[in-house]
C-alpha cells in the first residue's frame, strides 16, 4: 500500500499514465500542423503533409481522401487520390493523372501524405486531406501556389536614337507569374544609367530624356520573380542629329534635276515628232513649176525630126541653108536653156527660178518662125517620177 501511495506521488510517472489514457479515449486528429501557403515553381515537385492518430474507439475501415476544393470557376471539388477497403486509387483527377502517389506504401501506418511531380500552374490551388475511421473523422486544408518562371524577356527601344531626342529602353516576358520585377542596368563605361533615366520595375521600361553620346553602351535587363529570373541584353547606340536643312536642299536639287531631264526629252520627242511630219508633207508635196528631164521618147522623137530636116537640107539653096541652120542651132540651145539643173530640180517650189524674160515675151508664131521644135513635158512628182 505504501508502495502504491509512492508510484502514485512520482509527477513523471503520472504523466507517462495521463497520456496512455488520453490516447485511449481520444478521437481521431490529423496531427501535422497547418503551414503557410506553399510555393512552389512550375516543373518542380512538392509534398503535402498530412499525419494522423486513431483512437481505440475507431473501429471503422479507415479511408483517406485527397481533394482539389472548387474555385470561383468551378463547380464542385475534385477528388485528387483515395485510400479506402486497403487500395490506393490514383487516376481519380485525369489532370494529374501519374503525378500524384501517397507518401508511404501502406497509409494506415499514420501517415497520409503525398507528393506531386511536374507541377504545373493549373495545380495551383486550395487541398484538403480528409482522413475518416467511423466514428472519428478529421480533414485538414493547405494552398499550393505554383509559379511560372519568367520566359527570356525581349529587350527593345522606342524613338530616335539621336543626340537631344528622347527614348525608352523597354523589357518584357511573355511568360511568368505576377508580380514581375524588372532592372535596368549597363553593363558597359561607367556601368551607370543616363542621368536622366527614370526607371519603371513594374513595367520593365527606362525614360531618357535629352539622351546624350555618353548613353551609348551595353544593357541588361533582369525579369525575375519568386521563383526564378531570367535576363536579356541591349546594346544602344546614340549617333549625332541629322542635318536636316542639307537633307532638304539635297532633294529639292535633286526634283530640279528630275524636273529638267524630263523638260529636256520632252523637248526632243516634240522636236523629232514635228520634223517627221514636216518631211512627210514635203515628199508629199507636188512640184508643178519645176520642168521634169527629157524623156527617151521625146529625144527619139527629136532626133528623127532632125532626120528628116537633114534629109531636105539637099534641096535647098546656100543662102536658104544658112538662114535654116542658124535658126536650127538657136532651136537647139533654148531646148537646151529649158532643161533644170541638179540645183534647180532640188530647190524647194517657192524658190524655182522664173523662165528667161526673152523666152516668156516669145509667142508660139515667132517660134514656129524661128524654127523651134514644140515637145510635150510630162507632169512630175517631186521625187521625180512621172505623173
């Protein structure tokens, strides 16, 4: 009895007891504590911790349950994993269907925890295990936040890279969750940004007002996040303003030029064009006040006349003869007189040369008295063909 009394007495010994009869009586009570949202990079892999007590007073066929709870754009939750009747049940969620597994092979050891792989930014959400053995029942909710790294960003300016103007130096991702983080920095000279610069980190730009040649160099912009950065580089080259009055001299020169060449062929086309037509209408021209040359029928013609004059000249007396060959031969030099020239035939109709005044004064008797032969002149053209 006095042993009894002392056990009793003894603090550590009562503790050690307090404990075996609390586990007895107590329910079911998922033990791991809760945790801070979770966050986690895309393509990395997490674990979700759930650890449990049973009580002698569970007596039920233990079940555990691993759900997705439904956000604002869902419906319903989604069961992610089961354990229950001592099977494992993992294609429940066909999003993370091969990706999800229990922590331990037998969960009834206490031990309801699993791990995701590959994550992905569409596991982001809130989970909940719910550990069941009737009568006791526990669950326990915890938030997973995956987060895409930012992608390469792409470096870019914005206006005229000239001394006085102003530009902006620009940095963006297409990828990557929020909130994003942006810096600017040269990475060449004096490794400072223009003193007029003013730096965005939020949206990834830099202002320079009034930029200077001092602002040439190498950038580099670093995108980063809470779970990773990525980084792009800039090389910006500032050149001295344009002479913009020469640039306007120059091309108002240059349309003069243009200007002129086109006067100056337009000028030749008219010119060809109006000498064509003129040589047109002069070969179409007829020249009737110019005699053409003496034809071969005529000439026979002449010469058989002559024949036949020679033929009667036996007839006649000496002082008969020589009055009928002096008229003959002043016969034969006015035929002569008549017939153009090469000069004549081609002067133009309005400088043809008028007949001799003492030809023109003669009548057709007094030629016919003095012995002229009359000859019939075919027309002409111009070019000299027979009309």
């Amino acid at each position: 009895m006095f042993h009894t009394r002392m056990e009793l007495s003894n603090p550590r010994l009562c503790f050690t007891l307090l404990s075996l009869l609390t586990a007895l009586v107590s329910p079911l009570e998922i033990t791991s504590s809760p945790k801070a949202p979770l966050e986690k990079a895309s393509g990395q892999s997490v674990k979700l911790d759930c650890q449990f007590s049973l009580s002698s007073s569970d007596t039920g066929p233990l079940d555990i349950e691993w759900s997705l709870l439904a956000s604002d754009n869902q419906i319903n939750d989604q069961v992610v994993i089961l354990y229950s009747g001592d099977r494992v049940y993992e294609d429940y969620y066909e999003p993370m269907k091969g990706r999800v597994h229990f922590n331990t092979p037998d969960p009834k050891s206490g031990d309801a925890s699993i791990n995701l792989t590959g994550l992905k930014s569409t596991d982001t959400g809130t989970y909940q295990c719910k550990v069941k053995k009737a009568p006791g029942i526990s669950s326990k909710k915890m938030q997973l936040i995956v987060m895409v790294r930012p992608s390469k960003p792409k470096c870019s300016t914005e206006g005229t890279l000239e001394e006085g103007k102003n530009i902006v130096l620009r940095c963006s991702t297409t990828e990557g969750t929020k909130p994003m983080q942006y810096k600017w920095e040269k990475t060449s000279d004096s490794k400072l940004l223009p003193s007029t610069a003013v730096m965005d980190p939020v949206e990834g730009t830099v202002n320079v007002r009034n930029v200077s040649a001092s602002a040439s160099g190498s950038y580099r912009c670093v995108a980063s996040n809470r779970v990773g950065s990525e980084e792009c580089d800039l090389y910006l080259q500032v050149t001295p303003p344009r002479n913009t009055g020469g640039i306007i001299a120059g091309s108002i020169i240059a349309i003069l030029l243009i200007l002129l060449l086109l006067a100056i062929i337009l000028y030749c086309f008219c010119r060809a064009r109006k000498n064509k037509k003129y040589e047109k209408e002069i070969c179409n021209e007829i020249r009737e006040d110019v005699p053409p040359p003496k034809s071969r029928v005529s000439s026979t013609r002449s010469f058989s006349q002559m024949g036949s004059q020679r033929s009667s000249l036996g007839s006649m007396s000496p002082s008969n003869l020589h009055e009928y060959t002096l008229k003959s031969q002043y016969s034969m030099k006015s035929q002569y007189d008549k017939i153009p020239s090469t000069e004549e035939y081609e002067r133009p109709p309005s400088q043809a040369p008028l007949p001799p005044p003492t030809a023109a004064r003669m009548a057709g008797p007094n030629l016919s008295r003095m012995g002229a032969i009359p000859v019939m002149t075919p027309a002409q053209n111009r070019d000299g063909s027979i009309v």
